[in-house]
C-alpha cells in the first residue's frame, strides 16, 4: 500500500486521468497531483508549459499498468501554487521546482525514482537529477536540449519558433498583461502555432489547459518562470559546468520531427556534454511528444524504465 495515496480508481474528471488527486505543501507553496498505478518502478511525470499533469492523459493509464506513477502540477501551472515573484526569480528557479517535485515524491515514501519530462518540466527534471542524484534513477525527456546551450547558440529560426521565449522574460507588467488580458487566445496561439495546430489536444484537455491558464496569477507565474530560466538557471548551469559535474544517470532523450529544438539543434550531441550516457531520436511528431505520439512514447518507455526481467509482454 502506498503511504498517503488513495488506491481506488475514481471517475474521470476534466484532467482525463483517473488517478486520484493529493496536495503537499512545501514552504507555503501548494503542489498538486495525481498518483496511480501499481508495481514497484516508481515514475514521475512533469509537464511543459502552458500545461498542466493533464498531458500525460494518453500515456499515464498505460504507465499505471506497469508503474506506480505519481503527476505533479509545476508550481505557477495547474492547480498548484503561485507563489509571489522576487526580485532574483529564486522562487521560480528550476532548483525551487525539482525541490517541490522531491518532496511531492517524498510524501509518498519514494526516495528513488525514474523521471518522465516534457518541456519545462523536462528542464526542471534536470535539475532534480543535477542537485539530487541519488534520487533519480533514470531520466526520459521530451523535445528539449540543455536550457544554457539554447541559449548560447540560438539562431534567426529558433528564436521565430521559440518567440514567447524572449517575449516573457521581459519586464513585467507587459508580458504578464497581455497574457491575462485573454488566457484562452494565449493557450491557444502558443499551442496551435506549432506543427500540428490544435487537432492533437482532446477537447476536454484542452478545456482544462484553458480554465488552469484563466486562473488568478497564472499570467505572472509563467512570465516568471521563464525569466528564471534566462537567470537563477543559468548561473546554476554555469556552476555545474565550471564544476565539471555531469549527469551520471542513464538519460534519453525524444524529439519531434516535426519540431523547432531537433531542427536548431545537436540534441544529442549537447547533452552529451551534460551527460555521461545518453540515448535518443526524432519521433514522428512535433513538440507536444506525449499527446502527438502517445504509442510510440510509450513503447520507448517501456523499454526504457523497465528491468529487462519485466519488458516481455510489455506492450504499448
């Protein structure tokens, strides 16, 4: 039995995952997540922005036949918290984040675990791995490459793909304003400009990124986000590097075709300079991995998270 997890299948809500919910608080900040399954692999799941735990909709129940799997919302996003901004966007550091991520595990008595990640999640996951290596077992993330090498090699076609990149991080009130001034136009212009419009988002998960990205404070929390990751993040990845520490956990890496970070970047080859044994391909999607190619995620999951004694039979 898990400690502090409702075990019992409840009805699907708006978040079309049917794993019950749990709340931690962590220095006054209130995260939010669902946990199910059953096994003794245990995995975490993160989501990208302007998401919410609801992405994994297509994948989680298929990981919950084999896994334990425990969905946070990202603080800023979903239903957790919005903590107030400071002046060095410590608070929406990727450190701050991994550590909220930690103690959502913690709760739950799980000190290691596999990490599954897309996007901003993914970049919050790495720092979980960086600051807290004996916790994460093995990481799988989606469409990214290392937040500083992004940055440091930027070019004129990635920065028309990834425009809101530089468009939140600028001073507030602007970016903030604008977004709250319309939350649904928001959600879906940054969503449905990339490779497939809106037509991979189900209606009812779309709904809920909408009622999520409506909510007081949201509009702050993701122009802050990213204004830490042009920051607190960076000088924390810089520290690493100077330091020569490296991920030592077994990592791949998955990116869309069809998306802007395989096209302007080595993916592979820059987390290779970040870590010490990474894998990794395209798969025939565009950014959004787990809601565009749900099967082939999952089959790279499997294979992946799985001890080689438990993959027979293991089907997407």
């Amino acid at each position: 039995m898990i400690a502090g997890a409702q075990r019992t299948i409840v009805a699907v809500t708006a978040s079309c995952l049917t794993f019950p919910t749990f709340d931690i608080e962590r220095n006054g900040v209130r995260i939010h997540g669902r946990i199910g399954g059953r096994g003794a692999p245990l995995l975490l799941l993160l989501h990208g922005h302007p998401q919410t735990h609801a992405i994994w909709h297509r994948v989680a129940p298929a990981l919950a036949e084999r896994f334990t799997v425990v969905a946070v919302d990202l603080r800023g996003y979903g239903d957790s918290g919005r903590p107030a901004a400071d002046a060095d966007h410590v608070v929406y550091g990727k450190r701050e984040m991994a550590l909220d991520a930690l103690a959502a595990m913690q709760h739950h008595g799980f000190a290691r675990f596999g990490v599954l990640a897309h996007d901003r999640g993914a970049r919050v996951a790495h720092r979980l791995a960086a600051d807290h290596p004996a916790a994460v077992e093995r990481m799988l993330l989606l469409d990214i490459a290392p937040t500083l090498a992004m940055y440091e090699n930027t070019s004129e076609a990635f920065a028309k793909a990834y425009w809101h990149w530089f468009f939140l991080i600028q001073p507030p009130p602007l970016p903030e304003a604008l977004i709250a001034s319309d939350p649904v136009r928001y959600v879906r212009s940054v969503m449905g400009g990339r490779h497939a419009g809106l037509a991979p988002f189900a209606p009812a998960v779309l709904a809920e990124y909408e009622r999520c990205a409506a909510i007081a404070g949201t509009a702050a929390s993701i122009c802050e986000d990213y204004r830490a990751s042009a920051t607190i993040d960076l000088v924390h990845d810089r520290a690493d590097i100077a330091a020569g520490r490296r991920l030592m956990q077994p990592l791949r890496v998955l990116w869309g075709e069809h998306g802007a970070v395989g096209r302007a970047f080595d993916v592979l080859t820059l987390w290779r300079e970040r870590a010490a044994d990474v894998s990794g391909r395209a798969l025939p999607c565009g950014h959004y991995v787990p809601e565009e190619a749900p099967r082939e995620l999952l089959a790279e999951a499997l294979e992946f998270f799985l001890p080689p004694t438990q993959q027979a039979g293991a089907q997407p």
